[in-house]
C-alpha cells in the first residue's frame, strides 16, 4: 500500500517539522535569557514610603499534610501587620478544616489579621475561590501561595516594592523545590521546572513577549486581575488564562528569578500524573480561548510567534505520540521502498531539534548547579527527555480533551509534607490506581522494545536512538506508576 505508507512518511515529517519549531523558539529564548544574565542586575526598587495593604491568599483543598506549614510561613511573612490581611481560602472537606481552623485561632491571637474563608461548595474550583475571596478583602496587592509552598519571611518585602511602577499588573518569582533530591522522578520535574523558571520565563521577559503567571509564587496588582475580568473557572489553568487576558489589556508583567518561593514537587507518579494533566488539558483550553485573539491583536510578529508556541506548548506530546508510535512501521517501509532512502535521510536530519533542547536545558542546569561537572548533564537530560516521551500518552490525552472543549474537575496534586533531607513517605492520598492507559504504556514500552530489535536486525540505526529513549520512558512511567500504586493508600 505506497499511498498509505507515503500518507505515513509525510505526518511523520509534519510532527518532526512542529517539533523542531518548538525546539528553535526555545533556543531563541536561551539566547534571549543567557544575555539577560550577561547584564548587571538591575538594583531593587526602593522600599516605598507607605506600605500597599496586601492580601496573601491560600486556596485549599484537602490538604492535611501541608495546611499548618503553609499557614505558619504566611504568617511569618515580615510586613507591617496592619498592611497585611490573610485569607486562607478552605473549600476542604476532610480533617484540613480543622487543622486550619486550629493555626488560623493561633496566629489570630497574636495578632495576624487572618480569615478563615469557607464556601458552601467548590464552584469554579481554585479560580472560584480565588474570586470569592476578593469580595471579602480590601487589598491593593494580592500574593497567592498554594498549599505546598513555603515563602520566605522577605518575599513581600523583595517584591512589593516593584509596583511602583503604575503599569504592572503581577510579579512573578521563581519556584526553588524543596524535595528535589527524594528521587529520580522529583529529579527529573526539578530539572524540567528549571529550564522554565531559569531560562524560558527570563526569556520572555528579555525578549517582550507574553510571560505567564504560574499560578502561586507571585502577586497581582487588584486592579488588574478586575480590568481583565476577574478570574474564569473555564480551564484548567485559570492563572495562564488570566496571564494572557490581563497582557492583551496591556498589563505589563515582571518576572524575579533571584526571588526563590520553595515549593513541594509530587512524589508519587499518580500526583505528577494530576499536575499534569490539569496543566497540558488547561494549556488546551487556554489555547483554544485566547490564540485567535492573539493572532489578531496587534502585537509585534515577534511576540505572536512566541505567544503561539507558549499556548500550543502541550500540543508537542501529541506530535511526539504520533511520531513515535509511526516509528516503527516506517522502519519496515524503509525495507521495501528504496526509493524512500533520501527522504528518511532527510527527515532523520530533524533529529538535530534535540540540539536546541540540549541547549536549552544545558543553560538552566548549569544556572541551577553551578559546581556539577558538565558530564552529569547527560544522562539526566537524556532521563528527562526519555520520561517526558514516556508521558506524551497521558499528556495526548490531556490536550485532545482541552482542544475539543470537555469540560473535567479541577484535581488538585496532593502533596505530603516533603522537605530536604529525601525522606521515606507512604502514600496517604489516591487520584486513582492502575487503569487501561497503564496497562497501554507497559504495551508501548514492548512495542518500541521492538522497534529497537527491529532496527538491529535490519541494520537501520538511524533510529535506534528515538527508540531507546521511548522504551526507556514508557518503561519508567509504567514502572513508577504500578510500583507507587501498590503503596498504601
């Protein structure tokens, strides 16, 4: 069948071709963030003569392991205690509600002006508590902090002091992991993570393009947040669709790379699973709201290039899932049509888009580990790159479900009070145990274990690499997945 096989040989072409697409903006970012880097420091604006009234919002859900933590540091944040109202936005419906009404009781003795807000159910999920908890405050600033995060007593301190620039609408900082080292998978997330908050995000702003906030870890002007209409609980990622609503009004946003909020990463393969689904389906749906906007606004070509790229930065798994899956059976046409050699040649030549991602994530982990020695980049990019293929069904998935409009629930990542030294955990939280799509991913690692063969014994080797690293990340991702689903629940 020549036809089908041609039909095959070109969509595996167009997947390699976007894939490239993406990899060549991120090496412009690289370039953009790396002279950023090379510029002193612009100083810190000075403190301002009267401190804005802040409100430091945290939303939960069922968070037993992590509520008191969270509470206590934002309690502890150094700012003039009149100026400074917090909100612990509880939709809980466990044992969290009483382990945050127990610390809110403690700091609000001593003198914290801290709320205990409840609703009677979890209408647009974390963006609809978000939006109630702006009808009870008067805050001119508004920080938000998820319940993993930790802040550091400065954080307003170091970021307030920036709006005093009347056209900013949010200060972004970056997230610092505080159970990196607990395992190859909090590894492999710190690595990732890195790259956006070291180079990508740094890029952006180098660059004037759109930045995003990434949903905590940062503070939002009042004014801006209602300009742009308020928080919308249709995606998933409500604060990547308020991002882009607020800088198509022309808010200008800053990003702090040397502000660090500490953060907990998922420890269990079912919570990384949650993240990210929520973030690639709600990357979808912000997509498929906001790129005709954008396409038609009248921003620099440069900024709609990127700006494209950012919102149709999930739909890389699926190019990823097709090319991958195509792999195989191109390996058996490649046999019996000669006439193919020069364009597989040709194609294999898109296998150099591993260079701008080499590139890339090179800069944020010498950024991140200054003293490693350059050999130790390897076989963690390599791992990383080999998990996230490993992931592209799930993440697939995701996407096609955010692009066709299908509504799901907000799932937040359950996390368990992880810190640095790695600590021995059993899991207490369940999104959901083995189910159909991990019983495909143990297929898939089979499958491209074949390819692998298949490529050996034929003496192609062209595309023995592609097929290593798939069946190294599905395997991964099938091995984490059924190891951490038998831990108790």
């Amino acid at each position: 069948m020549p036809e089908l096989e041609t039909a095959l040989l070109v969509l595996y072409g167009l997947c390699l071709t976007f894939i490239l697409g993406f990899s060549l903006a991120q090496l412009h970012l690289t370039r953009l963030a790396r002279r950023a880097y090379r510029q002193p420091p612009l100083p810190a604006p000075a403190a301002p003569a009267a401190w804005p009234l802040v409100t430091v919002q945290v939303p939960l859900y069922n968070e037993r392991y992590v509520v008191e933590r969270i509470i206590d540091a934002v309690a502890a944040l150094d700012y003039p205690a009149d100026r400074l109202h917090i909100q612990v936005l509880d939709d809980s419906t466990d044992e969290t509600v009483a382990l945050a009404a127990a610390r809110i009781a403690y700091h609000r003795a001593r003198g914290r002006r801290i709320d205990h807000v409840r609703r009677p159910d979890r209408q647009g999920f974390k963006a609809g508590a978000l939006r109630h908890g702006l009808t009870e405050t008067d805050g001119e600033l508004v920080a938000i902090f998820d319940a993993d995060f930790v802040p550091e007593p400065d954080f307003l301190r170091r970021t307030v002091p920036y709006f005093a620039a009347p056209e900013l609408g949010v200060v972004q900082t970056r997230w610092a992991h505080l159970n990196a080292a607990d395992s190859l998978l909090t590894e492999l997330q710190a690595f990732g993570l890195n790259a956006h908050f070291l180079v990508e995000q740094v890029g952006r702003q180098a660059g004037g393009h759109f930045i995003n906030f990434n949903g905590t870890g940062g503070v939002w002007r009042r004014t801006c947040i209602e300009d742009a209409g308020n928080w919308h609980a249709d995606t998933l990622t409500e604060d990547l669709d308020l991002s882009y609503r607020a800088q198509l009004r022309g808010w200008r946003f800053g990003y702090l790379p040397r502000v660090a909020a500490p953060a907990e990463l998922p420890a269990a393969m079912d919570a990384l699973r949650s993240q990210q689904f929520r973030w690639n389906k709600g990357g979808a749906e912000t997509a498929r709201k906001h790129l005709g906007r954008v396409l038609r606004s009248g921003l620099r070509p440069a900024t709609k290039v990127h700006a494209t790229f950012h919102l149709l930065n999930s739909t890389v798994f699926i190019a990823i899932l097709l090319m991958a899956v195509l792999s195989v059976p191109l390996l058996f046409a490649r046999e019996h049509r000669p006439e193919f050699e020069p364009v597989f040649k040709l194609a294999s030549l898109f296998l150099l888009a591993l260079a701008p991602l080499a590139y890339y994530y090179f800069t944020a982990w010498r950024l991140a580990e200054p003293a490693a020695p350059w050999t130790a980049f390897v076989p963690k990019f390599l791992l990383f790159l080999a998990m996230s293929m490993g992931l592209s069904l799930h993440n697939t998935q995701a996407v096609l479900a955010g692009l066709a409009g299908r509504r799901s629930a907000f799932i937040r990542t359950p996390k368990l009070g992880l810190t640095a030294p790695p600590q021995r955990w059993q899991r207490r939280y369940r999104t959901g145990g083995l189910d159909a799509r991990t019983g495909l991913e143990g297929v898939l690692t089979l499958y491209f274990l074949f390819g692998l063969g298949a490529g050996l014994y034929f003496g192609n080797f062209s595309l023995l690499p592609l097929h290593l690293l798939l069946t190294t990340g599905y395997g991964l991702v099938f091995y984490y997945s059924v190891r951490h689903n038998r831990r108790g629940a």
